[in-house]
C-alpha cells in the first residue's frame, strides 16, 4: 500500500484523515501544519502521495505544490479545499496536482482519489 503524509492546518482534520485511510491499509508517513512544514517534511520523508490542504498559514498549499513538485517532478499530489475554492483548485491542477476533494471529506471519495493516483 501506498505511503501517505497528510497536510492540514488543523489537526482534526489531519486525524480525520489518517483514521480514514490507515484502516484500509494505507501507511502514514508524515504530516505537517503548514506549507513550510510540508515541504521539508516532504524532502525528509518522500511519500508516494501527498494530501494537501489549499488555506493554510506560513505558505499556502499552491505554493507548497509547486515547491514539491520542484524537489520531485514526479510527486503525487491531492489537493483538498473546502466548497468554494473552485479557483484555487483550478490553479492547483495546473501547478501539477493529481486530484482533488473537497471538505467535508467522504471516505470513498478520499480512498478512490488515494486509489487514482497511486493506481
């Protein structure tokens, strides 16, 4: 299964996630609270897949993609925003993510991006 770091500013959500995906065998390598975080915990640790938020303090998740996606061209990367960010979202795909969901998450909804994109 796929190595996974989980990137939110809020912890609940970080923990929401974790719980959602390690039960279907998922390994969570990494998280992080910030785009700043993200990107060094990213070089540390190089996951399979990144779940990261967009709004976020310090860096914001676009910026931390694109700061990734420098390190590692090849780096898989789902965004996650809350309903309302469809602008935000459309600069993440084109700043090299992979696949997107929004907040609330859906667990089928979170395990079929994992699946896309590690698939």
């Amino acid at each position: 299964m796929a190595r996974v770091m989980v990137v939110d500013d809020a912890v609940f959500m970080r923990m929401t996630i974790r719980k959602m995906i390690e039960t279907e065998g998922y390994e969570v390598v990494g998280e992080a609270g910030n785009g700043v975080e993200a990107v060094q915990k990213y070089m540390e640790v190089q996951p399979d897949v990144v779940m990261l938020d967009i709004t976020m303090p310090e860096m914001n998740g676009i910026d931390a993609l694109k700061r990734i996606k420098e390190f590692d061209p090849k780096a898989k990367v789902i965004m996650c925003s809350a309903m309302g960010q469809q602008v935000m979202v459309a600069q993440a795909i084109q700043s090299g993510a992979k696949d997107f969901i929004v907040k609330p998450f859906e667990k089928d909804r979170v395990l079929a991006a994992l699946q896309r994109v590690t698939g």
